[in-house]
C-alpha cells in the first residue's frame, strides 16, 4: 500500500508554494502519477468504509465487536481503489471472495 501524504490547507497549492513546517524533503508533485480507477480509469475517490464483525466468542466480550475500516470508492463507478487498500484489508477481501465462490453464491 502506498503511503497516503496530505498537502494541507483548504486551498490547493503549487507543490513549489507549500511551506514546509517539518523540516521534511518537499514533494514535487510534477514528478508525480495520478492514481487511477483500475475498473474505469477515473481518478477521484471518495472516502467510504467497510465493517468486520468479530465474534464475542473470539474477542472475549460480552458483545460482538464492530470494526470500521475506512477504504477509498472511485467517485465514478464506486468500486473499492485495491491499490491503496491495507495489505490486511487486501488479504481479507482475498479471502472473502474464496468463500463466496466456494458457497455458490
């Protein structure tokens, strides 16, 4: 998974016009790639979320335990970007396909 870096600020800047509070390398961000939509190419995600649930069995509570996981959603067709998911969520969805297929469903 790629590192998600944020620009900050609430207007957009040259990548030449951004301070540098951190003492960190600048970024230039024409040497840059876009991120695309492996499904249909475009290149704006929106932000959504995925939940896990946990047996009460298996996390020792009284309830069940709810995880949310936040993912990126292509704001054109809405599918998941697989790219910049965590290697975790990625092996998970692996494994959630795998049984789907394995149930016929």
């Amino acid at each position: 998974m790629a590192k998600i870096v944020g620009i900050g600020g609430n207007k957009p800047q040259k990548a030449s016009e951004q301070s540098n509070p951190t003492g960190k390398a600048k970024i230039d961000l024409g040497k840059s790639n876009p991120v695309i939509c492996s499904h249909c190419g475009y290149d704006v995600f929106i932000d959504g979320s995925k939940f896990r649930k946990i047996s009460k069995l298996v996390a020792g509570t009284a309830q069940d335990v709810v995880v949310p996981i936040e993912v990126l959603l292509c704001g054109n067709c809405g599918e998941i970007c697989e790219e910049l998911l965590s290697p975790q969520l990625a092996v998970l969805e692996e494994l959630d396909k795998k049984k789907k297929e394995e149930s016929g469903s």
